[in-house]
C-alpha cells in the first residue's frame, strides 16, 4: 500500500518490490541508502534487499542485507562464499530508520551505516561487482526461496553508482529522505568573525569537499586544510580559520 509519500509491504501477503534486471550493471562499486521502518520483530533470514541472481532455489551471486544481523554481504556464489560487514544490530522495531550499505571491491572494501554513523566494515573484500549477476532485485524478498518476508515502510530507496564518503553519508543523515546531495560547485557564504577565526561555510548538500588555502594568487601551490576538519552546524558545513594579519586565499574542491 502506498500512503503518504510511503511504502508498505506485508510479510503476510509476501508483498515485495522488484526492480529492473541489470540495474548495477557496469557499476564497480555501489552505495545502497534507504529510510526505513522495521515496525515489528524481524524473522530470520529474511532479506532488507537482495540483488543478484538464483540457483536451485538459492541465491547466487549477490549483495544484500539481513536486517535481523544488521549484516551486508557480497559473494560470488551462495551463502558459502558471503563476506560481510557485521554489526551484530538487530534492526527489529526501528523507525524512519537511516540506513546505508557501501559496496566498495576497488578498495577492498564494504561498510555499513546507520543513522550516520559507521556500524561496521570489511577491509578484506576480494568479490569484484562484477561477480553480481543482478537478473533479480529485491526490496522486501530473499534471494532464497525458503526465507520469510519482512514487515517494512520504506520512505527513500537509492541506489547510487560509487561509493559514498562518510561526509557525504553524514550530510544524507542530517538532509533526511527528502533532499538530495548537490553536484553543483558550492559558493562560501558570507564569512563571519569569531573571536580569532573566521567562520567559512557552505551549503550542507555539497559534502564531500576540502578546504584549500593559500596567501598569494601568483606564486605557490593550494594547500589542504586538514585540522580541523569541517563540521556540521546547521543547514552548512562549517570550518573555523585562523585570522592573520596577511591575505589569505580559500577555495572548495572535490
């Protein structure tokens, strides 16, 4: 049932999205982000999402979650060959609850966060994307055919190619479902003076950025601010520098 900008399924009428064959295709990382209310007990073994293919009745080449586990996975194979990233959370009874999984084989990696904060994370991952054979994605359905359904209401479901940077995941969590990262070149706002600093700041969907800085336009390289790091207050990020007696040069770069 769709009501009010959600999605319900019900495990009692093994209700579930399919979404289009290949839809990962040619991707060599992925980040999956949702918002989702789990409003009873999870049954075991069921499936968040599952993308990949079957065999026999069993999953076969995949990526997915099991939200009983607060576990994600890629494998090449079935459930034999899964590498995981596991919290250990069980995601039962959660409401509007933020949730993204990294799907990272170039770097060797997968992460899982919840609610903008990293949950868990795999840096052995050798299952290249390419081993996913996506002929069947699932929201609300396992890959196996003996698994339960889950009760869910899903609010946002996207599927991004490339992995998303903790910033960027950080600013997903503070925008909400409703509000999308920018990839238009941010502007500084007004600067404003705090005490010996000054305030630097930029519109909060354009994360992913870092500070440079330099004192003269003709000679010398931009220089990364690395300390301290950007911060979230508000609508912005915001990063405090110190106030010199000579010029000084910002720039934002991605």
């Amino acid at each position: 049932t769709w009501a009010g900008g959600q999605l319900q399924l019900q495990a009692s009428s093994s209700q579930y999205i399919q979404l289009p064959a290949g839809i990962l295709s040619n991707y060599a990382a992925v980040t999956i982000e949702a918002w989702v209310t789990f409003p009873d007990q999870l049954p075991v073994n069921c499936f968040f999402f599952g993308f990949g293919d079957t065999n026999g009745g069993e999953g076969n080449g995949y990526i997915f979650c099991a939200p009983r586990a607060g576990r994600i996975a890629i494998t090449a194979t079935n459930y034999t060959g899964e590498q995981n990233a596991y919290s250990g959370a069980d995601f039962s009874f959660q409401t509007n609850f933020h949730f993204v999984a990294v799907f990272n084989p170039p770097a060797g990696s997968i992460a899982l966060y919840t609610n903008g904060t990293l949950a868990a994370v795999n840096n052995a991952v050798t299952v290249p994307l390419s081993s996913i054979n996506d002929v069947f994605n699932y929201i609300g359905r396992s890959l196996y055919s003996a698994d339960p359904y889950p009760d869910l209401t899903l609010d946002e479901f996207r599927i991004y190619n490339g992995a998303l940077s903790p910033a960027e995941i950080a600013a997903t969590q503070a925008l909400g479902p409703d509000r999308l990262l920018s990839n238009a070149r941010p502007f500084f706002n007004p600067p404003q003076r705090a005490g010996n600093n000054l305030l630097l700041s930029w519109p909060l969907a354009s994360a992913g950025y870092i500070l440079l800085w330099r004192t003269d336009l003709i000679e010398g390289a931009w220089t990364p601010l690395t300390s301290p790091v950007p911060q979230i207050v508000g609508d912005q990020w915001q990063i405090p520098v110190p106030v010199t007696n000579g010029p000084q040069f910002f720039r934002l770069e991605k």
